[in-house]
C-alpha cells in the first residue's frame, strides 16, 4: 500500500472514513465529565477555562512523552524540535500547545537558563499549560486535542486504565486520524510520523476489491502489510457465444 492509500496490486484507493462531529463533541463532554471526577477540585475546570481563552489549536504536544522519547532524562531540546517542526507546518502558523506536568516546568532540567527562556517564551505565547500537582496529565492533552479537533503529537499507545474508563470504541479511530507519532535517532534525527490518508479498516472498493489491513508491531518505520482480495471479472456476454 502507499503512502496515499493506493494499492499496489489493484491500483485502486482506499478511502478515509470521517469520525462525526457530534460523537467527537459528545466524547469531549464524556472526558471532561470523568477527568473533572478524577482530578483535584477546580483543576480540570480552570484547565477548560484557559483553553477556551487561548485555544484553538491546530495541534497538541505530550509534553513528557516527546522530551523521554529514546532518551533517559528529559530533553528540552528534543522537545523544542517537534514544537518547531508543527509550528513550520502550521497552517495558522500558530504554536502548539505543550502539556506539561507542573514538576516538569519548574524542577530539573527545566532550572537551566536556556530552558527556562523557552518555557517562559511558550507560556506568553499561550502555548504551554502546566498541569496542577497531583495530576494526570494524560486527562489535559486528548482532551484538549479532541475539543480542537486538532492534531496530538505523542508515543502513548493509550492503553492503560485511563483509556479503558474511556471505552474501546472512539478512542482507536480517533488516533488512527489524529496522532503523530515521532522517532528519534542519532542517524536519522527526528521524524514525525503523521496519521495516513487513509482509514485503516477493511474496506471494500468501488470495483468489488477487499482491502485488509494486517496487525502491525511498534515499528513506525515498518510499512503496514495489506491483503488484497480480488474478484474474479466476469467474462462479457459476447464471449460465451
């Protein structure tokens, strides 16, 4: 399969199949309910707030999960990378928003001069949010990349017990349309990976042709395999006299 979704063995292309809008706006209200249950008194609210003041965006940053990727402390650096890498990409030229936990901010790496000027550079330009001690900041950034219908840049498979609060029914289709995912190495530096053109279902073809996709591994740089089913053509009246 390419990278548009045409298949190599029928040349016929797949098509993407739209999440609708009011089932994202009532997954929203859904996740807004159960993180506002689950997080301290006001926070999640005074979190809404702000990004009704600041938002829309047209993506989102995992914070943590970008600046650990491959790496065994926190690096600033890695993350300021894909910030530049969106912002380059941004239609709206608009910087993403960061999401970071409060101890991310102010302790650690963060203490260095060089990275306290990029926080405090993202902060006036309303585009980074420090979740309050005590968080999830795994409730901050889906919610804040469902309700702006936005991009999310993050690793996390969302899995764990958050996601299965959330049922197993929206959650996979909304990645497959809105999360990045980035690699990142010494020998081909960083690289986002964004969400294929393509709805990653089976699928049927205009011609009659199937279209399955197989189960794929953690290898992003893995092309995912696709079984091409055919029908057999009908032979033309002419030729059966």
């Amino acid at each position: 399969m390419g990278e548009r979704g045409v298949c190599h063995s029928c040349r016929e292309k797949l098509v993407s199949i739209d999440i609708d809008l009011i089932e994202t706006e009532n997954f929203a209200n859904s996740l807004a309910k159960l993180a506002s249950e689950r997080e301290a008194k006001n926070s999640f609210y005074h979190f809404q707030e702000w990004l009704r003041r600041n938002g829309p965006f047209d993506a989102v940053v995992d914070g943590a999960n970008v600046g650990l990727t491959n790496n065994r402390d926190f690096s600033f650096l890695q993350l300021k990378s894909v910030v530049n890498e969106l912002h380059k990409r941004s239609k709206s030229k608009k910087l993403p928003l960061v999401i970071l936990h409060t101890s991310r901010v102010t302790g650690g790496p963060a203490v260095h001069p060089r990275n306290k000027k990029l926080l405090e550079s993202w902060r006036s330009a309303g585009a980074l949010y420090a979740t309050p001690q005590g968080s999830c900041d795994d409730w901050y950034w889906l919610y804040a990349a469902v309700s702006c219908k936005c991009l999310l840049v993050s690793n996390d498979e969302m899995r764990d017990h958050i996601f299965q609060l959330l049922g197993n029914g929206f959650v996979p289709r909304w990645k497959e349309k809105h999360q990045i995912r980035m690699t990142a190495s010494r020998e081909q530096g960083l690289k986002l990976h964004m969400p294929p053109p393509y709805s990653i279902v089976i699928q049927e073809s205009e011609q009659g042709n199937w279209h399955v996709p197989t189960v794929t591994g953690d290898d992003l740089e893995t092309p995912r395999q696709w079984l091409c089913a055919t029908r057999k053509r009908r032979k033309a009246l002419h030729n059966l006299f």
